[in-house]
C-alpha cells in the first residue's frame, strides 16, 4: 500500500512583498516563490492543498520533539493509566496553559483554518482548472470531512469551542464567541452529512487511506448516537442507524490484531486512520510537518505504551487493574491488549521509521467494530429488537472466539435476553475491551453515557495508577479552554471550575 505524501503547499504560508529600486522594468517579474494568486491555477495544486489538512494530524500523533501529547486522549479514562503526575491522569493540577491541551487546541484549528480556506478556494476556482470528472467534488468532501472530525473532536474535549465554518480574513472574524449545548456536534453532524454526498466509494491505490463515503457515515452515524446519548432523544439513535445503514463493503478482519499491525493498514475494517509515515530524506522527529521539505515528522509515535527508551526514564502508559480484570479468561483479545499491564496495542507488530522514534504504524481512528457496537446501542435506545441488538454484540465476540481453534470464550451472549438494562451492560463492557487504549474512546463513551444517566461519574472508578487521582465531575466533564484562547478572543469564556 502506498501512502499519500502528506506535504504543505506553498500556497499555504503567507507571501511577502518584494521590492527592487529604480528600475521600473523589473517590478512586473514573477515572484521567487508561489504566491496565493499564482497558485490555485492547475488541478494538482488543489490535490496537494486537500493533502495538506490531512497533514495537519500527524502535529497530533508525532513525538513532537519530545513533547507528545498521546495523554490528552489516551489517559482520562479507566483503560489506561501511568504513575506519573500527567494532568489528565490526575486532574486535579489541569489547567487551561497546560502543554498538551494548548498544542492539541491550535492543531485542530489550524487544520480547521486549512479546510476552511481550500473550500474558499474551491468555490472560487476558474471554469477548467479541474480537468477529472467528481475530483472537485471529492476535494471539497474531504476538507468537510476534515472540518467535522476536528469540530466532533473538540466538542467532546472542551465542549463551548468556538465555531469557525469560514475563511478568516479580516481581523473581526478572528473573535467568535463561544459555543453552547451541542452546537459544535451539530456542526460535525452537517459536515459529516454533507461530505458523506461528496467522497468516492473508495480511492485507487495510489490514494488509498483518504476520507470516503464510508468515513463519512461511520462518523455521521457515531455522532448522531453521542448527541442521542446526551440529549435523550430516540431520533437522533434512529438517524445514526440511516448512516450506518449506508457503509458497504467492510467487514471485521479474521485476526483482531490486524488492526493494530504496521503491515494490515487501511484493511477491511479500516474505515479512517492517519496514514503514518516516513518522508523520502528521513524521519526527523525533532521537525515538524510544516514546510515543504523532505525531511521531517510525518510519523507516529507509540513509545507511551512500551517504555520506549525516547521517554528518557518519564513514566510509560499502562492498563488499569480495571480492564485486565474485565476480560475473559482465554478471551483471546487480552494477550493481544496487554502483557501483564503492558499495552500491547500497536506495540507488538510495530515497525519504527528511520528514526528508530517514529512509528510508520498507522493509528486507526474509526474501525467497524466500533460502528457494529454503536449500531447495537442505536437500536437498543430507539426501542429496537433486542435480538438483534446482541447478535451484533456477538458479531465481535464471534470474531474474537474464532482466532483460537476449537475456541470457546467469549461465548455468545443469550439471544433471548429481554432486560434492556442488562443488555446496555454487555454493550458497555465489550466496547472497553474490544477498544480498550485505542484514540480516546473509553473516555467520550464514558462522559456520554454518564449524560445519559447510565453511568455516574462522580462515583466512578477509574482504576487509576495514582491514589491522589481526583476527578471533580462539576469541572473535569470538560478540559479548559486554553489560556491562549481566553487571552486572545475577549469573546470566549472559560468552562466552568477552571
């Protein structure tokens, strides 16, 4: 499979002015470098513009010189947990200048600001700059995808984030308000909607790994089952199971850890992950992916969850007591999970870049037993058959049991149980095992369902490696807006408790 090159147009760093004295023959030459208004004029040049959002989520995966920010997603639950003083370990020192959360902030609206301007540039493009029939389309699908994941994404971190859905280019649009409720869901939801019309049923090859059809359903139908749980309200579990209804052509890989595997990227049940890799002069670590160059960080990076020597002796990323004790004995997932309390995620069939860093190990941001098991809750709470609620639970565990010849656990669950109650409880635990340390999503399960009154956080154990861990349900619900924001735009406020 080859991946996309995830490079930064020039078209996306600011022009300057050049100057020459005295000869006015000279002042009409073309400038050294592209410029907005001489870019933009063929095809390809838009090609690499749409690439250049995507490449905005390798600022998010990547050693980043030595300060990663995996814990901003991989810690607030109770799947995984370290020993050190991480502010989304503990909570009780999280603050809005923390590091993690800052970088995590201006990352997603910096890709926001590049889906926001391509899409300016697109509606604006000449007659006969796009010479293939639907490319247009599909690049304007893409930067929609892009823009909705980054809204889903921090409307389940920060929640009043504000809303940018155009290109900023006056100083008055630089202060937007913060948002409420589930405005910025919403958002996501008519993004998701609109690029799931636009995005091709799939890429050649050579693109294999870009945004299509399928990632647009899959998150159409993931975010209409979080604002279900958080409103309450059985139609919008009813419109998640319309978008599901439209993915095709997936299926669960045979092998569970396929999924986590550097050689079974972009597989079967792949339906978006960030294409790690390496740039043709080296993987530098220490380099961000912002210039056009061909040496720099296009990586990932997993060290967290090996005690990778690049940690350079700071507390590793382990599993909770809590999830160890959840599995099955012969549950054939655990040893592919975890090792003890190592997490063996993405670990074991690793392959490091250039860097011996970097990991060219793609991170899978929504694979389909995530969507079969919100396809399972969707019915349940919009009062559906119970039978097929837990057929589609035992869709994962049958997968899981198959990987071991003459298999016989996890055996299936009764079909011909009735308790709804009991039924949410087998769709809660197999979510925490089946996705257990995988982009954060034990913990926007965790703050959805407590919405919905499934849970009670305030209560909660979350099997923390520390005995000092506080969770303050009245603040932590919600990361602070960072202080840069605040700071910056007079117009935001900042969440409640911080």
């Amino acid at each position: 499979m080859k991946k996309y090159k995830i490079i930064l147009p020039l078209a996306f760093i600011m022009s300057f002015g050049i100057y020459t004295a005295c000869d006015q023959s000279k002042l009409d030459l073309q400038p050294l470098s592209p410029t907005e208004a001489s870019y933009f004029t063929e095809e390809i040049d838009f090609d690499r513009s749409s690439l250049a959002v995507y490449a905005k989520l390798s600022d998010i995966y990547w050693f980043n010189g030595n300060s990663p920010i995996h814990g901003f997603w991989q810690l607030p639950g109770d799947d995984i947990t370290t020993s050190g003083t991480d502010a989304y370990e503990v909570f009780f020192n999280l603050q809005a200048a923390d590091g993690k959360l800052n970088t995590y902030y201006r990352t997603a609206y910096q890709l926001i600001n590049r889906s926001n301007t391509l899409l300016d540039k697109i509606a604006t493009v000449k007659d006969g700059v796009y010479k293939t029939a639907g490319l247009k389309d599909r690049h304007r699908g893409e930067a929609i995808f892009l823009r909705g994941y980054m809204y889903f994404q921090l409307w389940n971190f920060c929640g009043t984030s504000p809303l940018v859905i155009e290109r900023i280019q006056s100083t008055d649009k630089t202060t937007n308000p913060s948002t409420k409720d589930t405005e910025l869901l919403d958002q996501a939801i008519k993004d998701f909607t609109e690029a799931a019309t636009l995005l091709p049923e799939k890429w050649d090859d050579t693109n294999r790994g870009r945004a299509t059809k399928n990632s647009a359903n899959g998150f159409l139908g993931k975010s209409l089952v979080f604002k279900g749980s958080h409103k309450k309200t059985s139609a919008d579990f009813s419109a998640a199971l319309t978008a599901f209804g439209k993915i095709s052509d997936v299926s669960l890989m045979p092998n569970f850890g396929d999924n986590f595997a550097f050689d079974r990227e972009n597989n079967a049940e792949s339906l978006f992950e960030f294409q790690a890799s390496q740039p043709s002069g080296g993987d530098n670590v220490w380099l961000s992916n912002d210039f056009d160059n061909n040496i720099g960080s296009t990586s990932a990076y997993w060290g967290w969850y090996e005690n990778h020597w690049s940690l350079f002796g700071a507390p590793y990323y382990t599993a909770t007591n809590k999830l160890k004790n959840t599995f099955e004995v012969g549950d054939p997932r655990l040893a592919i999970t975890m090792q003890g309390n190592n997490i063996k995620k993405y670990v074991a069939r690793n392959q490091y870049s250039q860097s011996g860093v970097g990991s060219v190990n793609n991170p899978r941001i929504l694979r389909f037993a995530d969507v079969i098991l919100l396809r399972a809750e969707a019915i349940l709470e919009s009062g559906g058959s119970t039978a097929e609620v837990v057929g589609l639970i035992n869709q994962v565990r049958t997968r899981a049991r198959a990987m071991t010849s003459g298999g016989t656990v996890p055996a299936n669950r009764t079909v011909g149980e009735s308790d709804r109650a009991k039924i949410m409880q087998w769709i809660m635990d197999e979510r925490f095992i089946e996705l257990a340390g995988e982009e954060g999503i034990r913990w926007f399960d965790l703050k959805r369902w407590h919405a919905a009154g499934k849970i009670n956080l305030a209560s909660f154990d979350f099997s923390s490696a520390r005995s000092d861990a506080k969770f303050d349900v009245n603040k932590h619900l919600l990361f602070p807006i960072p202080l840069s924001e605040i700071d910056l735009n007079s117009k935001v406020k900042q969440n409640s408790g911080y």
